[in-house]
C-alpha cells in the first residue's frame, strides 16, 4: 500500500543526519513520496540536496511566518529564483501567516511580505504551495484569493481554524493535510468530518511530538499508515480505496503526472 507525507521537516537535524535508515524505513513501508518543507534558507538547500539522493523526496522551498523578523536578503531572493527555474518537482513551504504564537505584531506587515514573495512565484511559476496559516485563516484567505493560484496547488497544512473559514477554504476547492494529532482525538478531527476525501492529503509534520493513546511519538512519514486507518474508518471506505484516492490527490497537487 502507497502513501505520502505531504509535510515533513526533512531538512532539519534529526530526519537530514540519518536520511538512509529513514528513507530505507519508510520506502519499506509504502511511501510514495515526502515534501522536506523548510523553514528557512540554509534548510532550502538541504531539501535540495536531499532530491538528489532520493525520487520520492521534494523540496520544500520556504520560509517560515516563525522566522520572519526582516527582509529576506536580496541574495537569498536571487537564489532561490535561481533554485525555482532549476529544481522539479517543487512545493513551496512552509509558508504562511501565523498570528497565534507570533504575537508581536510588527512582525504582521513582514510576514505578509514574505508570503505574497512566494505566492507571487507560485503564480508565475505554477509551483503548489504548502500554507501554515495559525490564528490568520481568514487573512490568509483573502491574500490567496488575490492571486490565481489553482485551488488543486494550495494545500492548508494542520487546520485548526474557525469552521468558517474552513467552509470557505473548501467551497475554494483546496487541499487540507491531516495530521497525526487525529489520532489523540484533537479539534482537527472536524476537518476529516467536513470535507471529502477527494480534497484531502496527509502529513507528520515531522518530527513534531505527539501525545497518541498514551505514548509519546515523533512524527515522520511511518505514522501516515495510521492516520489513513483513521481516515477509512470515519469516511467508512477500505484502506486500498483510501490509499488510491489519497495517492490520486497527492499527484495532482504536486503537478506530478
Ligand atoms: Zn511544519
């Protein structure tokens, strides 16, 4: 059985060191293929190195709304205008707004900056991108809107906004991650309930920690089986027809024919 792992921190430390036990763990189990997002540069050039090694790795190029406390050096614009001619397939993220853990809001004008960076090369460029968007749905829905991106390149990694906005992100037509926190029964679940499984991915967003029936576990792509079991169960359907249509999904918001 394939699967994927739509948001993943490959480039950081703990996954990058050790990349062939992981990559052998996993290809083992199934997986298809794994965005390495990044959180900034210097793990943008990791997540490159890392597709060179391995097919079922792409690159997320991003900077994250936690890291944005200035301009983006204009050589790191230059570069990674360079990197978005030259590298495929290719996912922007993690990208976004958040206005949750970011409290400081001197920070807001920055982050919007950076974001509309990258979404005005998705635009250009026809790059998917893969959107952090904590306590600044609706912000980031209105600044989405203002671009023509097709809804099938945007994916809403780990919502946990305002149904509301949910409602309207899907109506959109876009893809939401679901995350391995489904499996500790969080507010997540509603996304799994309310929308289809044809609008939905799955991802770790490894290595964060979760707490599931008890135990702790870091995230990587070896949890995605379970929370696919998860996803049969509530939208009652088999785990191959599960795993064909997530397979399906993952494709076509990955440009990948
Ligand atoms: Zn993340």
């Amino acid at each position: 059985m394939q699967f994927h792992d739509a948001h993943c921190h490959l480039p950081i430390n703990y996954f990058y060191k050790d990349i062939d036990n992981f990559m052998k763990q996993w290809l083992d189990l199934g997986l298809e293929y794994v965005v390495g997002v990044s959180m900034k540069y210097t793990e943008i050039e990791k997540a490159i190195e890392l597709q060179k090694k391995y097919k079922q790795i792409i690159p997320g190029f991003g900077i994250h709304p936690w890291e944005v406390k200035r301009n983006m050096p204009e050589e790191q614009i230059n570069k990674i205008s360079y990197h978005v001619a030259t590298v495929s397939p290719l996912v922007f993220g993690e990208i976004g707004l958040d206005h949750h853990f970011i409290k400081k809001e001197q920070y807001y004008p920055l982050q919007e900056e950076v974001f509309r960076f990258f979404l005005n090369l998705s635009e250009q460029y026809s790059i998917p991108i893969n959107i952090h968007s904590k306590g600044a749905e609706e912000r980031v829905y209105e600044l989405l809107d203002s671009f023509s991106i097709p809804p099938s390149n945007i994916l809403i990694h780990w919502y946990s906004g305002p149904k509301k906005i949910l409602y309207k992100f899907r109506d959109k037509g876009v893809f939401f991650s679901i995350n391995p926190s489904i499996l500790g029964g969080s507010t997540h679940r509603f996304v799994l309930e309310k929308v289809e499984l044809e609008q939905l991915l799955t991802e770790s967003d490894g290595n964060v920690k979760y707490w599931i029936k008890g135990e702790r576990i870091i995230g990587s792509p070896a949890i995605i089986p379970q929370i696919m079991e998860k996803i049969a169960e509530v939208k009652n359907l088999s785990m191959d027809e599960v795993s064909e249509v997530l397979s399906r999904n993952f494709k076509e918001f990955a440009n990948i024919s």
